[in-house]
C-alpha cells in the first residue's frame, strides 16, 4: 500500500477518498508576476509542488487569481462541467496565432457546430481506413533501419508521424510536403511554450517580441501550405479518403460548410493531434523500453505471438493489449498533454466549493498521473496494471480522470482513437524487428505545446532474433 509523503490527505488507492475542502496556499510569489517565475523556471516541479500541498492550491499566474486542483473526481468536474460552470481561457497571442479558432479553442454554439462538422472524420471507422497509412509509413522505416545503426529517435519519429500525417489529413504524399509543413509547427510549437511560461504570458498582445515574430512567420508557412493542399483538392475531381476531403464536404445543419479559415484551423488542430502527440509518445516510449528489459522482453513476446508471420493492422488493435498497456504507461509517465485549465464562471464549484467568477483554474496530468495515491509504485515504468485479470478485473484499481492524457468530458480530444492506434501500430511494427539501446544521457521533458524530450535522443537499432519469420512479412 502507498500513500503520498508529506500528502496533507493522503489516502490508499482502491478508496479514492474524497478531495479535502481545505485551501492551501501556494509558494510566496513575487510583486506583479505572482508565481509566474516558479512556473516558468519548471512547470512540472511547480505543479508537482502544488500537488503535495493539497487538493486545493491557490496561486496567481501574474496577477490572476489560479486555483490548483489535483484530485481525480474534481479533475473530472473540470472536464465534464466545461461549457455550463467552466470557460476556455485565452491561452495567449502565440496560441491564437497557430491554432487561429478551431475546436480546440472554440466556444458554446460555435464549438458545438465545428465539433458536430469535425468529429465524423475521426470516428472508429475511418481511423480503420487510415491505420494501413501508419503501417505502411512505418514499415518503410523499419526496412531503412539496420543492425547496429546509430538513429536520432526524435528525428525518426518526428519524419514518420509527419508523413503520416500529411497522408492521412492532407492526402498528400511526399517527404518534402511533410518537411515543409513539420519544421514550421516544430518553431510554432516550442514559440508558444516559451511564451506560455515566460514573461509573454503577461505581455499585451500588442507587444511585439522576437518570438512573436517567430511564430508569425511560421505560421505564415504553414498557411500557404495549407492553402495550396486545400487548392488542389478543389481543383480535383476524384474522390479523396483523406481528413482535408471530409472536412471539404461537411455541412451543418443548415446546409452551410466550413468557411477557408475554418477548414485551415481545423486541420492545423488535425495536424497537432495526429503528429505531435504520437511522435511525443513514441520518444518516451522508447526512452521507457530501452530503460527497463523486463518490459522489452513482454512486448517482444506478445508480438511474436500476435504477428508471426504479418504487420499489424487494424484488426490486430485489439489484441495487442500488452502493446497498448506500453502505450497507456507512457502517457501516465509522459503525458502529451501535461495540463488543462478553464475559467470559471459565475456558479462554479467544484468539490462542492463555490469558485469564484473569473478564477483560473488549473490541473496537471504529470501531477495527478504521478501521484502515489493513485498508483502503486508511481514513478516505476508498469504497463502491468493497465492489464486485467484472468477473471477480467483491472489488474490495479485506479479512479477515473486518474488518468486523462487527451482531456474528457464532452472537450475530450477529437483525436483520441486515432493517436492511440497510430502509437500502438508504429510501435508493433518497429518493435516486432528491433529494440532500441539509448546512447543519450539525462534526457529532460520541456513542456512546450506538447511534453517534449530537451534534445535529440540517440540510439543503437538491434535487430531482433525471430529465426526465420522476418524472411516473409505481409500488410
């Protein structure tokens, strides 16, 4: 049994004792910036150093008043009660400036709208019609792989995850394609970390920084590829299966499409959920396996066992539990989307606590995933307890909202089932051939747009011992 150190309501996992009423404070801040310096020095251990002081933690992000909440079920009231008690905050010039309006950041009856047009494209059937795209991108690299090679992972990933994503999204199908528009959300990306937890965050959006200028040129990029994809698939005449054409040919309920601008914001929203959170994931996982054998040695059992003789596909998603369970473990440890936040809204409460209008509120899925109260062994690599039982019991009893790597509640990410089966499929296929040996020390997470690994994570490929069964592989 585990329960937090130090935890002012620490309690036993299984019991998921209710969050405490009780306000903490937070750490002393600073006049004008609050605790905005804590913050942009390391969110990560800041949120973690809220978490040990309670359920309940206020602090002031500049001269906002924030309140911290960790718990699992007010976790949960967040994400469900968003719309009705909570709003999307204004998450600053940078972010505004690359995701523009789209799903993400929409609100009330236009968010209802653009929800209602997007998620068609992202339901279970067509993210069957996709995964041979994301088998297919990722057996090209494994064949380009060799025993003993040395390969930057992050690079890999990234180039990978890219070309899936213009496939399946902008149905187009060249490296230089997917150069072009991933270099530019790379600087997008790492802009909007660095203005999110730096002085930018409290700087008037007329200011102009050196980072804004940054992003606005990338953005600028990313615009005139877009626009050029959309050009084309209006020009043509064929049918096409990707995103971008589904997008193109949904109407509301009045018969009206998405507008030009509409279509570029959700399909940059698209892009960032198919590419960024995927390639983020594999790093990690990577980073995982090479660190523990034990877990290594499981995967590679079950997928000699599941694949013989073929590459996954869809069909196989299914039965690659201890593949998925790899994944699951490292979005707890490493989750893509390390926060949430919403502000409320006159009547707000959570935990049966009144919230003042206007408060910021704020939740951290390295926080609450990392928490031992939740979890045996927090910081240990288990892919184990997502497992269930000979008798179909999980195998550790964990709350809901304990876990929330792609938020929930009606807001939960759109590109929910798509990112897992792309990082499950990726995985089986690179995985069934090789196992990866980091050579790159001290790798830290930054916390940009997406958690991301601090520099280029190196390795060494060797090729796996499956006798003859690598002779002959189909899709």
């Amino acid at each position: 049994m585990t329960t937090q150190a130090g935890h002012p309501h620490a309690g036993t996992r299984g019991d998921t004792p209710p969050p405490s009423p009780d306000i903490a404070e937070g750490p002393r801040g600073v006049p004008l910036l609050g605790n905005l310096p804590a913050f942009g020095k390391d969110p990560l251990g800041f949120f973690e150093q809220l978490r040990d002081r309670g359920d309940f933690v206020r602090w002031r992000f500049g001269r906002k008043p924030c309140l911290f909440i960790a718990h699992p079920d007010t976790v949960g009231e967040l994400l469900t009660e968003v719309e009705r008690s909570f709003d999307q905050p204004d998450l600053g010039i940078a972010f505004r400036t690359l995701l523009g309006n789209g799903v993400i950041v929409s609100k009330g009856a236009d968010w209802r709208r653009k929800r209602s047009l997007v998620q068609p494209s992202v339901r279970p059937k067509q993210v069957r019609s996709y995964a041979a795209t994301m088998t297919e991108c990722a057996v090209a690299l494994a064949d380009r792989w060799t025993d003993g090679q040395q390969v930057d992972i992050k690079k890999d990933m990234a180039a990978l995850t890219q070309l899936v994503a213009v496939r399946t999204i902008f149905g187009v199908d060249t490296a230089a394609d997917a150069e072009a528009i991933g270099q530019a959300m790379d600087i997008a990306q790492k802009e909007i970390g660095a203005e999110f937890s730096g002085i930018g965050a409290v700087l008037p959006d007329w200011v102009p920084t050196p980072g804004r200028a940054r992003i606005k040129r990338a953005t600028a990029v990313i615009d005139a590829e877009v626009s050029r994809v959309v050009s084309r698939h209006r020009d043509g005449e064929a049918e096409r299966p990707d995103l971008l054409s589904r997008l193109l040919a949904a109407r509301d309920e009045t018969g009206a499409p998405l507008s030009d601008q509409e279509i570029r914001d959700e399909t940059v929203t698209l892009y960032i959920g198919g590419h960024e959170t995927t390639s983020s994931t594999l790093v990690w996982a990577w980073y995982l396996l090479s660190r523990n054998a034990r877990v290594r040695d499981a995967l590679g059992e079950e997928l000699d066992r599941v694949l013989p003789d073929h590459e996954p596909g869809y069909d196989d998603y299914a039965s690659l539990t201890y593949t998925q369970a790899v994944i699951k473990e490292t979005l707890r440890l490493y989750p893509t989307i390390w926060l949430i936040t919403g502000l409320a809204k006159e009547g707000a409460t959570l935990g049966g606590r009144a919230v003042p209008a206007g408060t910021r509120v704020w939740s951290s899925q390295w926080a609450t995933h990392r928490d031992p109260r939740w979890y045996g062994d927090a910081e240990a690599f288990r892919p184990e307890r997502w497992l269930t039982t000979e008798d179909g019991e999980p195998a550790e009893e964990i709350p809901e909202y304990a876990w929330f790597p792609f938020g929930g509640g009606p807001r939960v990410c759109l590109g929910t089932r798509f990112a897992l089966v792309e990082a499950v499929l990726v995985l089986a296929v690179l995985a069934r051939r090789y196992h990866l040996d980091l050579t790159t020390d001290g790798i830290h997470p930054v916390p940009s747009l997406t958690l991301q690994p601090d520099r280029d994570v190196l390795a060494t490929v060797h090729a796996r011992d499956r006798g003859s069964d690598d002779a002959q592989t189909t899709l």
